[in-house]
C-alpha cells in the first residue's frame, strides 16, 4: 500500500463544515478499542483466494458465516467453492496471519457480515458494551468494504471512530483513499497510528 493522502479540496470542505480537520483532542485510553478487521490467511497469505497483497504490508503498525447471496452474486461460478472455504470455520484460511501480533488477553471475535456491527454479525457489541468502550481505532482489511461497514455502523450506534489510515489496506490505492475520504467527511476521523497513539491518555 503507498501512502496516499486526503485530497486538498476533502480536507477543505471538512474544515468549513466542522471548523477543524481532526475530531478529537484526546482519546481515553480505557475507554478505547483496536479493532483489526480481517487479518487472516484467506484475506493476507499470498495466492490466498481473496489475498489483499497490500494488507502484509500494514502487519508492522498494527472473520466468516452464510455468505450464500455474496457468493451466488458476487463470485464466478468456478470460484465459489475455493472462496467458500477460504471463509469456513476452522479452516486454514481463517487462522490470523502468523506475522500478526496477539496478546493473551486480545479477544477474537468471528463476523459473519461485512460490518462486525451489524445485528446478529456477531457480539462484538456486547463486549464493548460489557468493557465501557465508546471509541474505536480500526485496522485491517479491506479499507473499503469491512473496515468501512464497520466504521459506518459504529458511528451511526454512537462510537468515536478513528480509521488508522496507514494499518488499513484495499486492493488499490484509489478505493483506500475513497474509504479514507467517506470516512473523515461522515463518519469519523482518520489518523495514523502514531497520531492516534499520541491522543490516548
């Protein structure tokens, strides 16, 4: 993923429209949770059936269900099965990406939408709720399709919504930088990690 950055007149028209570029002067740490959406070997191994090669890279600053009308629609008919696999419980394809740093208290939490908020994708709402969390930096992948169903549902149920623009990866740069537009325009900031570490408290 290349570094790639808000365009002049986004960043003009957030100004005039809320005074200031970035929404937060400060995060509470205890009150905030790193979601890393996607990062498994069916999303990140390369030659994997649904490989987003620009997601290893953001290894370094940083789930599965009915997916019967995403396949039917969305898929070749020759590669249904290959891709159903890759998103099976259990399978090889659903394990984390080995390069990938988890603590032991890290929770994994396994969607089965695009939007890990979404009702009855998964309870990753019900744990936040149960912690007292009400902010959100996300990672992971892809940028525009579930990290950005995710930023938008948290929003739209009341979340502060970081998007950490250099832990977030898309199959192209322009559909990582359309995410990172929606998102500081509507839904809520974007930052880089670093900047997102130096406002917790």
């Amino acid at each position: 993923m290349h570094e790639v950055a808000i365009r002049k007149e986004i960043i003009e028209r957030v100004l005039a429209r809320r005074g200031r570029l970035h929404l937060f002067d400060r995060l509470d740490a205890k009150r905030t949770a790193l979601l890393v959406i996607d990062m498994q070997n069916a999303f990140v191994a390369p030659g994997a059936p649904i490989e987003v090669p620009g997601a290893r890279d953001i290894v370094p600053g940083e789930n599965s269900g009915d997916w019967t009308n995403f396949f039917d629609v969305f898929v070749r008919p020759e590669n249904r099965a290959r891709a159903a696999q890759a998103l099976s419980a259990g399978s090889e394809p659903q394990k984390l990406w080995a390069e990938l740093s988890v603590a032991p208290g890290d929770l994994k939490v396994a969607k089965n939408r695009y939007s890990a908020l979404i009702a009855g994708a998964s309870n990753l709402g019900t744990l936040l709720k149960q912690r007292g969390i009400d902010t959100l930096l996300i990672a992971g992948t892809k940028t525009n399709v579930c990290c950005e169903c995710t930023a938008r549902d948290a929003m739209m149920l009341d979340y502060k919504v970081v998007l950490l623009c250099d832990c977030t990866a898309a199959l192209s740069d322009e559909e990582h930088l359309a995410t990172l537009e929606n998102v500081i325009q509507q839904f809520g900031d974007v930052m880089t990690a670093d900047d997102a570490l130096a406002l917790l408290t």
